[in-house]
C-alpha cells in the first residue's frame, strides 16, 4: 500500500514537471524554428524537430545580420546589453550600499529624511520621470553612449533598503571591535561590512543584472544608431509588419542567444543567489 505522503510527493513531482514543460516548450520552440527554413515557418509548416540550417542561422545572427529595419550583427547588440547590464547591476550595487552604510552609521542632520526621501523614490518608476530624464541626458549628450545608456539607471531605493535592514542587524560589538583595533570608517566598511553583504550583493547582483537586461523603454529613446542598441531593441526591429519578409530563422536565434547570458548569471551564482536570499543568520 502506498502511503499518503509517496502519493502526496508523486503528485508534486508530476505538478513541477508539467510547470516546466510548459515554461520550456516555447524555448524550444524557439530553438527549433531557428534552425529551420524562413517559408516553412511563414507557411505554418514548421517541424517540432530541429533542422538543418543551425550553424548557418546562428552564424549568420551572430556576425552579418538581419534584413529588418536594424542590419547590425546580433554579437554587437549582445555586447551593448552586457556592458549596460553590467553598469546597471554594479553601480547600483555600489552607490546603494555606499548610501546604506552612510545611513546607519553616521550621524548627521536630517539623516532620517534623506533616507525617507530615497524610499519615497520607489513610487517613481523610470517611465513617470523619463521625459525630464531624457532631457538631462540629452543636454549632457549623453545619446547613443554607454554612458547614456547605463548612468540614470543606477540608483536604486531598493538595494539601499535592503542594505540599511541588513546593516542594522549587524551587532554594534564588530563597530566597537574595529575601534578598538583603531580601524577607521572605511576599513570597518572594507574588512567587516564589505564580507558580511556578500551573499545580498550576489542575490542583488543577479535580480539587477536581469533587470538591466531586459530594459527596453529607457534603450528605445536613448540610442538611434544601429550599432548602439541593445538585444531587446534588436529582436523587436527584426520583426516587420508583414510576416513573409520577417525571417523568423534570425529572430528566434536571436531570442535564444538573448536568453544566454542571464541563465548563465544565475546558473554560475545559484548558490550565492539563493543564500542571500534566505540567510538570515550573518
């Protein structure tokens, strides 16, 4: 006889396989019209099995482009997304915990507002204040750089929130430890509070790396030269309005290779990832 909990787990191994298979099926999907001819899938003849076109799609995606409105190769746009992913997730993560640190341990007027002010930012998401953005950027000629593309995306409420809570739970004997070993603020900071967030600053890392990644709105008005956009904006000017001239072939690799990076992130730092996401004793 089968017990009640072997039925309960069998039931919950059958749930998360059938969660997956339906998370996975357009990825492979994706995967497979990438590799088959541009006419069977305009045609709605396409295969469930992969074809024979893999290394000419993805050569061709990587290295010569697509006859959509953007001609650049998708190996340039894969490129302009990592620098700015990259920019976003670290200066955030540098400016936020910076401003935590400067928040609970030291003390100076209106501390309190300033931290409340900073919180209040999260009711102002990018598309409320992207025109008066826009125009600053622009004055700075911040257009079409990395620079543009990256600076007024680094300041996050949020990763200074989780950093102050963190902050506080730090016990006040390490603060006076470091005096006592004449450690001035910045070696405290360095030696003592720098290790201790390393596991949030891998958790934080990952979410902001993604978040970076996926912009598309802030991208979309910062940039108009081909070879400055990212592969968001890439895969959405492959796509034309008549589906006989999109090839479908370049736009599905493309997705495909857009998703790489990302699983890669969080696959190479799982555990730091998760650990940072539920340890609570530092």
């Amino acid at each position: 006889m089968v017990e009640p909990q072997g039925v309960r787990r069998y039931v919950a191994h059958v749930i998360l396989w059938i969660g997956i298979a339906v998370v996975a099926f357009p990825v492979y999907l994706a995967v497979v019209a990438s590799t088959q001819e541009a006419s069977q899938i305009a045609n709605g003849q396409m295969s469930l099995w992969p074809g024979g076109h893999f290394i000419e799609t993805y050569t061709r995606t990587l290295f010569v482009g697509t006859s959509g409105t953007t001609r650049e190769p998708v190996g340039v746009m894969l490129l302009n997304s990592l620098i700015m992913a990259l920019a976003i997730a670290l200066g955030k993560i540098a400016i936020s915990i910076l401003s935590a640190y400067a928040i609970v341990y030291f003390r100076f007027p209106f501390r309190m507002a300033v931290f409340w002010l900073i919180f209040m930012t999260l009711m102002l998401p990018v598309e409320v204040r992207i025109y008066p953005t826009y125009k600053i950027a622009a004055d700075l000629g911040l257009l079409d750089s990395y620079s543009g593309l990256a600076l007024p995306l680094i300041a996050s409420a949020t990763a200074t929130l989780l950093f102050r809570q963190f902050f506080m739970t730090v016990p006040d004997e390490l603060l006076e430890a470091s005096r006592i070993d004449g450690a001035g603020p910045f070696r405290f900071f360095k030696d003592t509070l720098l290790p201790l967030s390393r596991t949030n600053m891998a958790a934080l890392f990952v979410i902001l790396f993604i978040y970076g990644w996926n912009q598309y709105l802030w991208p979309l008005l910062i940039t108009t030269r081909d070879d400055m956009q990212t592969i968001v904006i890439g895969i959405r000017k492959m796509i034309v309005t008549s589906d006989a001239l999109t090839e479908w072939p370049v736009v599905m690799a493309t997705a495909v290779l857009a998703m790489l990076p990302p699983v890669a992130v969080v696959i190479v730092m799982q555990k730091l990832f998760v650990r940072g996401l539920v340890e609570t004793e530092k």
